[in-house]
C-alpha cells in the first residue's frame, strides 16, 4: 500500500506541474521520431540535436526537413526538464524557425519496483506561424520492460491541437515503440514504431493511419577525460500504409554532463 500511495502522490503532483507548464504557452512533425525512457537521471545536464527528412514518390511529402536543438536538466530524482527550439522545411520550401517546445518527464516508479518502469511525458509546443498553424499539447504514459537482453519502451500519446486553426478536432492517439538488444553500451540494435491513429472516439480507417517501422542503432560513448557522455540514435523507417510517408531517415545525439 505505501508503493501505491507513493505512486499516487507522484502522478498528482506530475499532472499539477504539467497544468502549470501548460499555463504558459508547440507542434508535432517529423522531428518527433524520439522514443522516451520513463527513467531520469538526476543532476545531468543534455543538450541535444534530433533531425529527420522524409522520402517520398509524392512532392508534397518529399524532402521535408526538421531539426531541433534543446538543453534540459535532471531537475530531482522524478523529473527532468527540456527546452527546444525547432526548425523545418517543407517540400520545395527553405528552412525556417518553427516553435518552441517544452517537455517534461515525470519518472512515477522506482527500477524494479513494479513489473514494468512507468513515467509520464508532457509537451507543448508553440508553433511560430500561428496565422496557418496551431499550437499542440502532448501528454501520455511511458512504459520500459526488459525480456531478457531486450529493452521495450511504449509511449502512448495523446494530442490537443489548440488556437483558431485546428486541422484536428477533438483529442488524438499516437504510438512511439522502440525495442532495443542491449549487444554492448556502444552498440545496441533495435527496432522502432510510430503510428497516428486519428481522434479517439473516431480513429481513422487503417489505411488513412499513419504508421512508420524501421531498424535504428543507439550506443553511448565515454568522452576519455572530457566528462560526460555522447549517446546517439539514428535510423531509416518505412512507411506502412497509403497515407503514410514512404520512408524518413532520423538522427538524434546527445551530449550529457553530470553536474
């Protein structure tokens, strides 16, 4: 009982905080190919680069860039902190700054403690052309499992478009999966899986989904006796069905500095 109290507490003040953050005023693209851990790492200081570009038969969906450059901070044991600034570039268009964005992970569990390591994800984003686009709440649960030398995270997200140009009402459901074999820190293979579902209570039809699917390697460098560590992850995914893109190729890095 004092586990599921605990657990409790945390998911009550996670949701006060992600109120409060949401009190100050973002937008999902293809920059957001990222599977989240729900496990934190207290005092560490992460600046991060994430770039994706889309590869399709169709102009209007070929060639689309997004890059994101961030800073965030272990803030306590159970919540980490991320600031972003985004860029984008359409089909036949120039790179342009896109938004802001700001993104909470609230970690609910200890390691070991239930059979799965929960956490929550928390992001608004604040788009930069608000004449054409719509700023974005993103809020969902994080699940890790390991089966033996595999690691799985599920991130269950659910969107809120916000402002007056809504290209979709009511509340959507998407999907981040990765399942990763720990081979060695350096060198980790795996598998990952994005989906858009639609709005809940209306999901569209399977091929007007979007799904993408495809192998990604991570591994985590020591910096010799530079502090801090290098993590990276990158990969090619493949689009699934008609509506979504016929493939995105996705880099992430990440530099991380104890304080």
């Amino acid at each position: 009982m004092k586990r599921i109290r605990l657990l409790r507490n945390r998911i009550l003040i996670a949701s006060t905080l992600t109120i409060a953050a949401y009190a100050t005023p973002v937008r999902a693209d293809i920059g957001e190919l990222k599977v989240y851990s729900p496990l934190i790492e207290t005092g560490v200081l992460e600046f991060e680069y994430r770039g994706a570009r889309s590869f399709d038969s169709d102009p209007a969906k070929n060639d689309a860039e997004a890059q994101k450059f961030s800073v965030g901070y272990g803030v306590t044991p159970w919540w980490f902190f991320e600031a972003y600034g985004a860029w984008a570039k359409d089909p036949g268009g120039t790179t342009h700054f896109d938004g802001t964005e700001w993104e909470s992970v609230f970690q609910l569990t200890e390691p070991g403690e239930f059979w799965a390591n929960f956490g929550l994800l928390a992001e608004y984003e604040r788009v930069q052309n608000r004449r054409t686009d719509s700023d974005e709440i993103n809020i969902g649960p994080l699940i890790e499992h390991d089966f033996g030398p595999v690691t799985t995270d599920l991130n269950l997200m659910f969107t809120r478009q916000i402002g007056p140009n809504i290209s979709e009402r009511g509340i959507g459901f998407d999907y981040r999966l990765q399942a990763r074999w720990r081979l060695m820190p350096q060198f980790q293979p795996g598998i990952e899986a994005y989906g858009d579902l639609g709005p809940i209570g209306a999901l569209n039809p399977i091929r007007e989904q979007q799904h993408l699917l495809g192998p990604v390697i991570q591994g985590r460098f020591t910096l010799g006796s530079l502090a801090g560590n290098l993590q990276y992850n990158v990969g090619y995914l493949f689009g699934l069905t008609r509506e979504s893109l016929g493939g995105a190729l996705k880099f992430i890095l990440e530099y991380e500095l104890p304080l």
